[in-house]
C-alpha cells in the first residue's frame, strides 16, 4: 500500500510486529508493537492523528476499534463490517439473511451434528474453524465424524467455534473485487478466476475466461451488495464457487486481496490506490482492464532465499515482479508476478514461468 | 522511484538535504546532509555498501564520485557520462565530435563574440550558462551584447562559462527517453512532444503526435547513440526540436525526467523501474505503451497548499495523480496527472482539467 499511499501524497502510519518487518521498509512512519499493545496503539494514533486506520489483514483486536473510537479516528472497514470477514459462522448467518447464495452449512457443537450432515450430504463434507483460518489453515475436508474429534475437543477447552459446509461440486473458483466509500460509491473490477493448488492461490486470470455474461453480472451484483449491505468501507473481495452454472460465496476478505494483484498491472487504478481513495473518502478510479488479459502467478517461498536477485535472471521485459520484502519459508507468499497481453495462454504461460524463476532459481 | 525499488525488492538509501525533505517520507534508508559533506558522504556509502550509487539531478560534485569510487562502489551514470549533462559546453563539443545534431554555437569569452555570433545569426541568439540551469533558469534570448554584459562580468569574477546558441525557429520540441544497463543494451520508448509554458514543461503528449515515420526512428536512433557513445547508464532524456523536417539536439539530462513522467501509467515499464533496472545492470523492461495516447500534464504550484486535499475534488475516475510531497512555491513543479486513451484530445483536455484542479483548487 506503501507505493499507493507515496503517489498520492498521502503517509501511511504503519503498527509492525518489530522494527526489521516487511512493512517497515516501505512505510513513511512505523510504530513496533502488537495490536493487542495499549501502549503502541497510543503511538499508532498519536498527534497528527491519522485521518482513519485500515487493515492489511483481519485479524484485528476489538480493543483496536475501541482506542481509534476514543480519540474519534475511523477504522475503515468497521468493526460491524470486519467480523464477517473474521467469523466464518457469523457470515454465513449474513449472507443468509441477506439472501446471498451459501452452501449448505451448519454449526458444529458435537460430534451427533456432524454426522448429521455427514450424512445428509453423501458423506462428505468440509470442517471450518469461525476464526483465524487463510490460505488453508483452518480447513479440513472430512467423511467422519471422527475426522472433527480433535478440533471439536480444542473448542471444547477454549478453542474456536467450528462449521461444516456442503463440499460444492464446484467447475472453478472466481472472485470479484469492489470498493466501497463511505458515503456509499461502490466500484467493480472484472470477475477473474483463480486457480488454487494445495489450498492456496496460484493463479489468478482476469477477466475469468469465457465466462457466461449473466454469471459475470451476477457475481458483480453479489460483490456490490455485499459490499453494501455490509457497510464495508475499503477493498471487498468476495471468493465464489462456479457449480452447475449458480454461484456460491465461498470466503470474504475486506482488504487488498491476493485476487486483486493483477491490478497493480493490468488495471487503471490498482486495489492498494483504491483502498487508500476508499478509506480516505475520495472519489474512487476508474476499475477498466488496461488488456484484454492479465495474468497474476504468485511466488510461494521456494530454493532462492534473496528474492532480488532473480531480477537478473528474467528476460521477459513484459513480466512485472513484485516482492514483499518477506523472509523466504517454504510454502509462503513473498511475491507475484503480473503479465499483460492479448493471447491468454501467452500471458499465462509467461507469468508462470516468470514466477517459477523467482522461486527456484534458473535451472541448469 | 522508491515505490519502484519497493516492488522489486530493492532497499533505497537516500542523502535527503534535512529530515523533513521530499525524498525522505517514501525513501527506505535516509542519510541527512550535503552531497559535499564528506560525513553524511561516508554514511551513504557505509556497510552493508550500495550495490551503486545514482542521482535524480545532476548537480554533483567530483568528490561524491572519488569517494564511490575509493570505496568500490559504481556510480551509475559516471562523471564521465554526466558531465556531459552537466557542462552545456561539453554537451556541444561531444555532440559535434560525435556528428549529431546541434544548433550553431560559440563559447561567450567576451562581448566582441556575442556581437560576432548575433552578426552572424540574424540578430537574434540565446545565452546559456554552461553549468547550473534547469527550467528556463540560466538560460535568456538575447538581441544585443549589452543583454549578455552581467553575465559576462559574473564569468569574470568565477562565475558559470557561457555559450551562446542559435535560435532555433522550431515547429515543436519532441524528447526520447532511453536507458542503457551496464552491459550495454539499450531500451527506447515511444518518442514523445513536450509543451513548455515560459520556458518549464507544462504537458506531455505520448507518442508525438503526427510525427513522421523517418523522424521518429531518427530521433530514437540520436537517443540510443548518446547513450552509447556517451556511455550513459540509467535513463537519459535528449530534448530535440523539430524545424523543418530535421531534428536537433536542445538538452541532455541523465536521470529519470518530467519528459517520461507519462511511462509511469502509459507504458508497461515506467523510467523509474527502468532506471533502477539499469543501475543495477537488470534486463530491461517492456517500453511499450499500453494505450494510444497518454498526456502528462505537470501541476506546478498555485494557489493551493495542501495538495493531497485535491484527490476530494478530481472526479475523473482515471486521472492518475502523482504528487512529490514537497512544499508549494508558485511555478515550482510539485505533481503531475497522467491520463491514457484512445481519443488524444480528450485525453489532453481531461489532463490538464484535473492538474489545474490541483493546482488551484474548484473555481466555484
């Protein structure tokens, strides 16, 4: 968000975890401490107070919104709007009441209401924590109520609330991103599909190809009203299941989102320059494509520890390399990388070779 | 350029004139004092030791270079590139040596040489300092020797050289921007008309419009030759006029410059990662431009202060707003919108609505 926030002339006060944090670099102002410290919250909206506070990730103490509210600085997005992102049976009960397409799901409080919808559902089904679960963390793909023992029991010493979901026979999975200001303008970037291995995010192509035209209005309106209807403020993503021609909310995030990183390339105002314009009340950009395709490829952490270094060894002018500045472990997200053009299989091909350098090095 | 060296990756360690300098919100490392401190000189090339050492002016003194240099470190361009974009005198002599085009010129030593050269050119001549001018500063038409007696008795008494060139009649003043990596390869885009208001840059029109096929290579061919023959690394921006079909050499600058500005939204690489690309002996990036037309329009200082308050009022959803952060003084360059389409004159009048918004805020 760093480089958005320069351009705009804008400064980003940033709470790190320690001085020598990825985001630390890039920031204009950091302050070191948790968001659960009292004392770095002070700091964090200390005089010149900040205009409003925002999120990179959702994870986020109440005690957080309730400093920012005692010294009248906005969080963007809310509270009231946050925990829908945070509690997976909380949004579920939403989307309902707002008539938004869900998988089946329950909660889960035993093992009997497991089994229960095991077994209305053809013996399998999918295990989700309410909180704290990304990028695979928190899932669990079951056939047994023996499969949720362990987690029913952690819930049962403390640990957080559980649901199950109808395992969706899904085609593929897209996502729409959207905006939202506070005084209620909302913008849609296309519907782009990404492609996951392991759980995780490897591919993102937008716009999602040969995508039938009302499934692309439809997930658009879906994005808008939950958008909306929330009351969300900042960069929306919503994650959907493509199945027997419906679509079904899979997950929601309210930040820049892994989906929304082709648009630092391939669109005219990227997702970081529109949370920044979203959270700060201006009017937000223009959403267009700026080529027919764009294809994001992400750089899990692999063989190459300094990532830098692998700008030596791409020779494809076209590819945009972004780097997070993160400490290399395997499996993790510490870039992507962007290719624009007019032949899809091109461009994706391009971005994932691109990214595979970056991981692994050039082999010989 | 540090939001480009963020997303590559790259740590940008900045000698920042005091604390609260521009350069110093968005940089990642800063280093307080003078480029002929040698102390604060010492700091910036302390361990762990820049891969390289580069400018984004070119007022830099020889001692900045011994100091690198006995340190091991590369100084991207070298003096013996810079200089050329340093000394007008150089400039003219090594353009001549190297038979690519100049306007008439002399060395001014004394009236009796501005009396022969306006002799000889109608009447009319423009006298420059060789050393120290930017924006119309240092630079002055004149029609009489007495218009060039102070400058002359400033040489006298150790003031900069004087030259004294021909008035050029020209149909416009077009630039080319290239960058050219250690090892030698070269990367040229689009060449591009810049519109100058008394004497600074006030638009940009990206590619040149109407230009002719011929003069377009030939203007990229003298581009690409400089920074041969000069053996320029990073980005350098040749000012050419046209008249009459030819074109001819008006100004060197070897850094990223206001005549790219456009590249940072219209091309798919902006002269900002190009030149941290070549500095750090990269391949180069795509410099193809990603609409038909993009207009550069600057926003130099005016009636308002505060600039980050004009994102409220410009509702162009795709006006890309860059702002420097720096303190506004009347005319002095503090921003720049870039705008891209496919229809120029709207794109030129949607540029320069949103920069005089900016710059002046709504005429209610």
């Amino acid at each position: 968000m760093a480089p958005a926030a320069t351009e705009l002339g804008l400064t980003l006060r940033v709470l790190v975890e320690s001085a020598d944090a990825a985001a630390a670099l890039p920031a204009h102002e950091t302050v070191v401490g948790q968001p659960s410290d009292a004392d770095a919250v002070a700091r964090l909206l200390a005089e010149p107070r900040p205009m409003a506070l925002t999120w990179e990730h959702e994870h986020i103490p109440e005690s957080l919104f309730e400093a920012a509210a005692a010294v009248g600085v906005p969080a963007r997005p809310g509270l009231d709007a946050l925990v829908f992102a945070q509690d997976k049976i909380a949004m579920r009960g939403r989307m309902e009441s707002i008539g938004l397409p869900n998988p089946d799901w329950a909660r889960v409080e035993d093992a009997a209401s497991v089994t229960a919808f095991l077994d209305a559902h053809g013996g399998q089904a999918v295990l989700k924590t309410a909180r704290g679960g990304y990028d695979g963390k928190g899932v669990r793909v079951i056939a047994d109520a023996a499969d949720a023992a362990d987690w029913i029991a952690r819930r049962a010493a403390g640990g957080p609330d559980l649901l199950v979901e109808q395992k969706v026979a899904f085609t593929r999975e897209l996502a729409v991103l959207v905006a939202r200001r506070p005084s209620g303008d909302v913008a849609v970037w296309p519907v782009v599909e990404s492609i996951q291995r392991d759980g995780v995010c490897s591919e993102v192509i937008a716009p999602a190809p040969a995508l039938d035209a009302a499934l692309e209005m439809r997930a658009r309106e879906i994005g808008a009203q939950v958008a909306t209807e929330l009351g969300v403020v900042g960069v929306l993503a919503v994650e959907m299941f493509e199945a027997h021609g419906e679509l079904v909310i899979n997950e929601l995030a309210m930040r820049p989102h892994n989906s929304g990183h082709w648009t630092m390339d391939g669109s005219v105002t990227s997702q970081f320059e529109q949370h920044l314009r979203a959270v700060a009340d201006l009017p937000l950009g223009d959403t267009s494509p700026r080529s027919a395709w764009t294809v994001m490829a992400n750089v899990l952490g692999g063989a190459r520890q300094e990532l830098p270094s692998a700008l030596a060894d791409i020779v494809d002018p076209g590819a945009k390399i972004h780097l997070y500045g993160k400490a290399v472990r395997p499996g993790r997200k510490v870039g992507h990388v962007n290719v624009s053009g007019t032949h899809r299989q091109q461009v994706y091909d391009r971005a994932v070779a691109a990214a595979a350098i970056v991981r692994e090095g050039v082999q010989q």
